[in-house]
C-alpha cells in the first residue's frame, strides 16, 4: 500500500475515529434498550434477512448492468447523470417495497449508524449485514458472469483524488444522508424513499467522478474487491462507515425528541397512526367532565 505509506497519518487518524466510534457504540448498547424487532422472533429476522437480500441485490444488480451498457449492446455508456438517476430510483423503489422488512436501508453504513444510536437490535444487525452481503455478492458474481472481468472494470470508478480527501468526501456525503434518514423518520413512510433516494441521486452526482462512491460500500466495494482492488477498502468502507455512525449517533443524543404519551387503549385505532404528537395527545387525553 504505497499511498499508505505516502500519507502516515491516515492510519492512526482512521484507528483514532474507529476507537471513538466504538467506544459510542459500546455506550449506547448498554444504556439504551434497542429498537427494532425483537431478538427472539426469528420470522421477523428472517423477513429482514431476506428483504435485505432482494433489495441489496436489486440495487447493486441495476446500478452495475447500467455502468457495463455499452459492453452488452453497442448503445453508448451510460453518462454520470444515468448512472445516478439509476442507482437513486432503484434505490427508492426499492424502499418503497421492502422498507417496511429491510431495516438496515440496503447500506452496510445505514445498518452500523443505526446499531450505534441503538435503533436497531444486534440480531436486526446480523440478519441486515448478511442479507447485504449476500445480495451484494451475488449481484457482482451476475455480473462478473456476463460480461467478464474486462466489462466488470467499467462499472468501477476510478478514484480522481488522493486516498486521504476521498475518505473525507466519503465520510462526509454519507453522514449528510444518514442526517436525512434520522430527519425524515417521523414523516409518513411513503415519503422516506423518495427523500433518501433524491440525496442519493445529488450524492452521486457530487461524488461519482471524485471517489468513485455511491456513499453505499454494498455498491462501490463487490466490484472493485472483485477485481483485486483492496486498497479501496478504506475510502469505499470506513469512509461511508465512520460519517453514518458519528452522525447517526449526533442525531440520537442532539435531536432525538421521542415523546411518550399517556394513551387509551379503548381509544380508536385510527387515533395511533396520527404523525402530529401534540393532537395525538390532545385526542387521547381524558375529556373534563364538566359541572352543571
């Protein structure tokens, strides 16, 4: 690794944030019972594994088989405003199907960021990182199979900047969606996909040509490891990894505004499912009776 060589302060920088980050996630695991479903129920795990799988698979799959267009049909490549509309509208509909299963967001950096805020269980964790990988996986081996390891090579961005600013930019894009993912949670669950998916559009867009990242390790690393190329590891895995846990657990202790209600369980079930807290609990408080 000459470029590690050439930059000695990365890897103490990269073991310093990794120390915090796992010195915030031992704290959370044992101060704050996760959320999610529950560690005993194997078909919940189960459902999680296999939407992780599908959806991971999905979006991987299509995002690859745009970059490599022009090695299976004589069209043109795909230009960078394709590959992003693509990778993002897969993305969001896949969301869209799967989201309410897939707890991990198809992204091994969304799953680490929501395990260290303690919104998500360790068995949650496991089932969302297997079904990723798997998915990932077999999405390059597709691929691999179509079009070789030649065709392969198109669908991996080559790295425009030094290791030490593409880890930064990786970092920092991918904290900024992780923001949007805790920021759009109480929204109504049809808006969730399309919010994440126009940032992952924007985040391609802005980052594809430099990093050649999509802010998604399950995307950026299957090809590139492929290939041989380990030394993107750092830029395409701890950089989307450190940016969706720092600000995942930012978000958990500086804007988490969880509010617990004092409900009637004879209360309609309508009344539940309201997104506005303040007339949820207006509804549910017990009327006064008045006197005559």
């Amino acid at each position: 690794m000459d470029w590690l060589s050439d930059h000695p302060l990365l890897l103490p920088i990269g073991l310093g944030v990794g120390a915090v980050n796992a010195a915030c996630l031992l704290w959370l695991l044992f101060t704050r019972p996760a959320t999610g479903p529950a560690n005993g129920d194997f078909a919940a795990w189960f459902r999680g594994l296999v939407a992780e799988m599908l959806g991971t698979f999905a979006v991987v799959l299509l995002s690859m088989l745009l970059a490599v267009r022009g090695v299976l049909t004589e069209q043109p490549a795909a230009d960078l405003l394709q590959l992003a509309l693509g990778y993002g509208l897969t993305y969001a509909a896949c969301l869209a199907a799967l989201g309410r299963y897939a707890k991990g967001y198809f992204n091994p950096a969304f799953t680490l960021g929501l395990l260290s805020a303690g919104r998500l269980g360790l068995a949650g964790f496991l089932s969302a990182i297997l079904g990723q990988l798997v998915g990932a996986i077999a999405a390059a081996a597709l691929v691999y199979w179509l079009v070789g390891s030649e065709g392969l090579s198109v669908a991996v961005v080559p790295i425009s900047l030094s290791p030490r600013v593409a880890f930064v930019l990786e970092a920092i894009a991918t904290a900024v969606v992780a923001v949007m993912l805790f920021g759009s949670r109480k929204e109504p669950r049809s808006l969730r996909p399309l919010a994440l998916g126009a940032i992952s559009i924007v985040g391609v867009l802005a980052l594809g040509p430099l990093t050649g990242g999509y802010l998604n390790p399950a995307r950026s690393l299957p090809p590139a490891l492929w290939l041989g190329q380990k030394e993107t590891w750092l830029i395409h895995l701890a950089g989307p990894g450190v940016g969706a846990v720092v600000a995942s657990v930012l978000m958990h202790l500086g804007m988490n505004d969880d509010r617990k209600l004092q409900v009637n369980p004879e209360a309609p079930t309508e009344l539940y499912r309201q997104p506005n807290f303040d007339l949820l609990a207006e509804q549910l408080a017990p009327q006064e009776s008045s006197s005559l």
